[in-house]
C-alpha cells in the first residue's frame, strides 16, 4: 500500500499564457495521476513565493521571479487518512505569465501540456480542482475549504469557496 504523506503548508503554480493554461500529470504522493499545476511543500525559513519559485524549478525546468506569482487562492485541504486521523493543509494558488525556459518532463511531473482555459481535462483533475480553477481562471481570488478522504481521491463534502479582493501579508 503507497505511504500517505502528511504536508501542512504547500503552494501550487499554474503557467498561463494566450488563454491556455499548463498542466501535468503528477506521477506520485499527493494527486498522483492527476492532471495539476506545479508545486510541494513550503521548507523551514523559506517564504511561500520562494518555495514556489524553487518547486516549479525542481518540477518544470522553468524560472521565475517571486514577484512575477499572482497570488489567486488559499485553500485548507481538510484530509483523512486511511487509518482515520486528519490533518490540514494550507496551499497557496499562484498564477504566472512571465518565465523563462522551456517546461520539461521530470521525475515528479510528465507529459507537460498546454491546456485551453475552456478545456481542461476536469475528469481528470484532482475532485476540488475542478470546482475552483476555472473560477481561477476567470480571474476571481477565493480563500475555500476542501475535505479529503484517504489519498486525495475523494471529497468526503462539498467544498466551499469565497472571493476575496486581496490576501494579507502577501
């Protein structure tokens, strides 16, 4: 049986460009098989637009400038584990139109792929994706909450999501 990790702060990177957006198929932890953005876990003493700068590096090839992030989502992903305990985790959702390099294939993340906006691969995606990135995409930013089952396949409720105008200390 696959390890569940445990992650409480992380940060997820959509590339956006001409009204298509970049996804890749995750091929392992957390979503695996799943069509998604670019991101991981926030390591001590690191801000989140460094560790999104750093993880979209690590898992795209691609470089960016933290300023360059449009900060568009926090979510609390509520998740329970096969054995039934919980945890949350805090993502932070950034958009990013200015980059330099080519996305490439690795070991975290295949098959890069530019998706029109009107055509995302939903069935595909991880279960609350699907409800809140096209309102993403439409330019709204929304702070939400998600429940998960075991392994991220599942919602265990619907998520709820709120517009806001701006985030704090961001």
């Amino acid at each position: 049986m696959p390890e569940e990790k445990i992650l409480l702060d992380a940060t997820v990177c959509f590339l956006i460009r001409g009204g298509q957006i970049l996804l890749a198929l995750k091929t392992k932890k957390i979503g695996q098989g799943c069509w998604n953005g670019y991101g991981g876990g926030i390591e001590p003493g690191e801000s989140i637009r460094s560790a999104t700068v750093r993880e979209l590096f690590e898992e795209s090839g691609v470089s960016a400038l933290p300023s360059h992030l449009e900060k568009v989502a926090v979510i609390d992903f509520h998740n329970t584990k096969s054995d039934g305990t919980r945890f949350i985790c805090r993502v932070h959702f950034f958009l990013l139109s200015r980059w330099t390099g080519d996305p490439k294939a690795t070991e975290e993340m295949s098959e890069p792929t530019w998706f029109r906006e009107s055509d995302l691969p939903l069935k595909e995606m991880m279960p609350a994706d699907k409800i809140f990135i096209p309102a993403l995409l439409a330019g709204k930013k929304i702070v939400g909450t998600a429940h998960y089952g075991p392994f991220q396949k599942e919602l265990t409720q619907e998520p709820t999501f709120a517009e806001v105008s701006h985030f704090e200390g961001d």
